[in-house]
C-alpha cells in the first residue's frame, strides 16, 4: 500500500517523462491510495488537457473513471488541526498536506513528483523511481 500524490495518477494516464516509473510503480504495488481530494484535482488536470485540445472530453471521462477504479479515495477530514499544522510548518498547501498526512496516518510512503513535499517531508515523500530503487 502507498499514498499517491495526484501527479502520479496523472502521470499514469498522461504520457510524460516519468510514465515508465510510474507504470513500474503500480506494477510493483498495486495498492494505491489517496485522500478523495485527488478526484477534484485529476479533474482539473482533465480539463487543463481538453482546454488544451490534446484530449477529448470522452476520453477525460474514460481517464477519470480508470483512476477511481485504480486509486482508493480515504476520507481524512476529521484531521483537519493536523493538516493546518503540516502546512503551516512546512509552507506547502494544505491540499498537499492532505496526502502526507494520509500516509503519515498510514504509516506509508508518500509517492510523488511535487518537489515542494519531496523538500519539506524527505523522511515520507519519494520519487517513483527513488521508491523503486530502494525497494530492490
């Protein structure tokens, strides 16, 4: 089991220079997690990309639906103090903080790409391809 950021989910789905790690990654565990906050954000990835004119709007909507199938959405509200507190320590937001504490909570790792969390929580946060390397 492990703790997704967003751009991982996208990066699955969104051909970029780290879709071979993370397509690695889900092969390696497929156990993926993330607070249910990652649905409205892989949606305005979506729409960044329709907007953008590189995919259609059916084609988000099979990429949306794949993701729900794929990532596990947990409810973490009730942490709201713990959240406040890690974004405020940390500077990164709060919809960020959202995923470590889910993999705090978890006792996870937190995978991702955002080099904001990989700065500010080193001791949680990996790369896809760090992640990989150390599990051997």
């Amino acid at each position: 089991m492990i703790v997704v950021t967003t751009n991982i989910v996208a990066g699955l789905y969104l051909k970029n220079p780290n879709t071979a790690d993370i397509q690695a990654l889900l092969v390696h565990d497929p156990h993926w997690f993330a607070p249910r906050l990652w649905r409205s954000e892989f949606r305005s990835v979506l729409i960044q990309y329709i907007r953008h004119g590189t995919i259609a709007l059916v084609d988000a909507w099979d990429l949306m639906a794949a993701g729900e199938r794929l990532v596990d959405a947990v409810d973490i509200e009730a942490m709201s103090a713990r959240i406040l507190r890690l974004a405020h320590s940390s500077g990164c937001s709060a919809y960020d903080c959202e995923f470590v504490a889910l993999a705090r909570d978890t006792g996870t790792v937190l995978i991702t790409l955002d080099d904001k969390l990989l700065a500010a929580f080193p001791s949680i946060a990996t790369t896809p391809a760090a992640f990989l390397a150390a599990s051997g």
